[in-house]
C-alpha cells in the first residue's frame, strides 16, 4: 500500500538514517524539501528470508571455556568441548639457592579448578557431568591460519584424569574443583622435583594440555567458565616438627590456545537438510522460520529481490529512509531460552561471504535492536534495523549483483544462544519492511 505522508513529519526522520559501508552514505538534500514533493510508504516488497550455515567460526582466542550439552527442541542436541594449553610464569617448586632441602618437599594433590564466568544457556537444574583427560597432541593450529575452530578437535588420552558431578550455579562466584588423578599429579611433582622440567617447551612436551568432555546423558545446559581457571598442585614442606603447605598453579597463559570444539545434531528437526555455506534453506521450507545460533554457524540471510523495480516509481525518486522489524517467533523463547537484547548485521554476497558490517553515518556497526515492550499476544516484540541507505543502493545498482544482510547474534564464537524468526508468511510473527519513498 502507499500512503501520503506529512513531509513536515518526515523531515523529522531523515536524521536517522544508516548506511552501508560498502556502498557509501545517501544524504538528504535541501533540493528534495519541496512542498510539491511526495512522500509515500511502502510495505508490501517482498522480502526473502533463509537460513544458513558457516563453514566454521573462529572459537580460539574468546577467552571463554565451554562445556556442556542439551537437547534443544527446535535445533537437536548442542555439545561443547573445551581444549587448552596450560603454562605457569615459573617451573620451580621452592626458591632457595640450594637443592639441600628438596627431599623434603612432598605431593599433596592436584585439582583442576574452574571458575565461571557467569555464562550458562539451557536449563542449569539438571546435574552437569564433565570428565577431564590429557592431549596426546600440542595444541597447536594449522599451518594456514593461527585459529583454532568450532569444529576443531585434537587427540587425548581416553583414560579420564578425573570426573565431576555438579548442578551448576552459574550467577554465583563459586568454583568447580575437580580432583585430579594422585599418580598424574605424583608424576608431574617429580618431573619439577628434580628440575627435568625448567620452561615451557619442556613442560608442554610433557604435558601437553588438557580437554573437558561434558559426559552427561541427560544434562540439560553449557557453561562457561573463565581463564583464570587453574591447575592447582599442591605439595608441603617438612622440616623438623614443622610443615608448610604450598600450591603451584598452571592457567591458560595463551588465550589462543583455548578454543571450543561446538557440535549440532540436527537430526530430525526442521533444518537438518541445512545446505553446504554458499547455499541456503528458505524459510518457505522450514515453516515459515529462519534460525539463528551462536558457536555452531547458524546465521538468517534476508533479501529484498524487487529492490530495484523502485526505481521505476518516478523519473526522480529516492530511498530516503526504510526500517526492518524482524520478529521472534511465538513459544520459541523463554527463561531458559532468553531472546538477546540485539543482533549483528552484516553485508552478504549470493554465496553467503561477508563484505562488510552495515554501518551507520558516522561508521559504527548498526546492531538489530529489541523491542522488549510487549502486550497480550507478543505482537510488539521485535528488533529493528534501519536499512534506507542500504536499499537505496540496492536500488540504483547497475550491475545484477545483489547483496544481502545476514544476521548473527553478537557472541557468535563464545555462546550457544539462539533465536527462531519469522518471515513474511509467518502466521503470527511476520518480519516487516517500511520503504519511506520521495519523489521530487
């Protein structure tokens, strides 16, 4: 439908508009404020929504351990696993200047303890079973690049070092101290013992990391816990009648050398047939949805196919402004699956690459914005996105190319969160596009 407006009342608006840092700003001219001129919305364009799937995302480097798993309703079961390298900035159990006292230095006991970083997603209470074991691998990357990868995995011992059973209570500031194997930690006392470990090489070729395997049949959740988390020797001290406890702790010194190997099981749900990354699946194929997930690729790509017949509305006409709503879908959120106050949006091309953040005037990331104001039917409940300058771009293009926005939630290579949209058939939830349109 088109619709008259006030162009005193539009005026008011031109101020917000954003623009496409690959296809440059659009301004508003004083030529285009004349009262002869028209103003008309437009919201029946067709949009296209779809979903796709990324290769792979980057999870070395965010400074997060994930672990866990759930069985999602609507996306199948997610699972994380978390691999790092340990180091310590010293490798020397005492400090005198004389190896005289070194018979009197004895284990104790060693335990892994994580702290967590006040991450959790899914339903935390369920018990959580993780099970800790030694890299038979450096945690090393490839030759290509220096990341490690949500689908990246290194060999370990299969024997458990040790295991812990735990409801997790995330929003507290409480560790998990899991007891580590005494002939393990015995082994490493003696290797710093008797100085046949004195630096990292030595150390990391002794041992060479560690994975936490979530190994719960019916855990419910993941959590994250943060990289002050700690391999904590402890050992004493006896001379004569007297005793002295100490520790010596190894953490995550390389934040590189952490990542998260995150696996989806689609089995059985409405995208299990999610195509190869330069693909995607429409959302007519999908009920009308489009889906979104952080650490495993999931990604909504929207088009605007008839952008360009615009154009042919006037000799002289412009985009002068134009607002995305896109709407979450009904029973598809809740407590344990809470919506995100915001999502990222990017410029995509036809085979799904990023080119770029869609940006504002003045060159910061545009961020989808959600609308929490919400009434008896959730209709109200959506994120926004102002796209006028994008389109008008869009629209003038003399090419064929089309570019499309692809959207991701914010922590896409440290979080598990997710979100289901609806597209423009979507019985209750339907995404919205208004055109504000000048011709002059």
């Amino acid at each position: 439908m088109y619709k008259v407006l006030l162009l005193l009342f539009f005026g008011l608006m031109m101020n917000s508009c954003n623009s496409d840092s690959d296809t440059g700003e659009f301004v508003v001219g004083s030529d285009y404020l004349s009262v002869n001129n028209k103003v008309i919305l437009i919201d029946t364009l067709t949009v296209d929504v779809a979903t796709i799937n990324f290769d792979s995302l980057v999870t070395s480097s965010q400074s997060r351990i994930l672990v866990g798993n759930y069985d999602d309703p609507i996306f199948g079961k997610v699972k994380s696993d978390s691999y790092f390298q340990m180091a310590s900035t010293s490798y020397s159990l005492y400090n005198e200047s004389s190896d005289t006292d070194a018979p009197n230095y004895v284990f104790d006991s060693i335990k892994l303890v994580l702290k967590e970083a006040k991450y959790f997603y899914g339903d935390t209470t369920k018990v959580q079973s993780l099970s800790i074991h030694k890299l038979t691998q450096k945690v090393k990357p490839n030759l290509e690049d220096n990341n490690f990868y949500n689908n990246s995995s290194l060999s370990y011992d299969a024997e458990s070092l040790g295991s812990i059973s735990f409801k997790p209570k995330p929003n507290r500031k409480d560790s998990v101290v899991v007891k580590l194997n005494n002939e393990f930690g015995n082994a490493l006392f003696l290797k710093l013992k008797k100085h046949e470990i004195s630096n990292f090489d030595e150390f990391t070729e002794y041992l060479k990391g560690f994975v936490i395997k979530s190994t719960s049949g019916n855990s419910s959740s993941i959590i994250g816990f943060n990289m002050s988390s700690a391999l904590r020797l402890y050992y004493s001290k006896y001379l004569g009648d007297s005793e002295t406890s100490l520790i010596k702790n190894f953490s995550v010194l390389d934040v590189s050398r952490q990542f998260n190997n995150i696996t989806l099981d689609r089995t059985g749900t409405q995208i299990q047939d999610l195509p190869i990354s330069s693909n995607r699946l429409p959302s007519l194929q999908t009920g009308n949805k489009a889906f979104i997930q952080s650490g495993t690729g999931i990604a909504c790509r929207v088009d605007f196919p008839n952008i360009k017949q615009l154009k042919y509305l006037s000799d002289n006409g412009a985009i002068v402004d134009a607002e995305l709503i896109i709407k979450p879908v009904n029973n598809t959120y809740s407590d344990t699956y809470p919506l995100v106050d915001s999502l990222r949006v990017f410029v995509g091309d036809k085979l799904n690459r990023i080119k770029g953040t869609l940006n504002t005037i003045a060159g910061k990331p545009v961020y989808a914005i959600l609308n929490k104001t919400s009434d008896e039917f959730n209709e109200n409940i959506g994120y926004k996105i102002s796209i006028g300058a994008f389109l008008q771009s869009e629209m003038l293009k003399e090419s064929d190319s089309k570019s499309s926005l692809i959207l991701t939630l914010p922590s896409i290579s440290r979080a598990v969160d997710r979100l289901v949209l609806g597209d423009q058939k979507n019985a209750n939830n339907k995404i919205q596009l208004k055109i504000y349109y000048i011709s002059y």
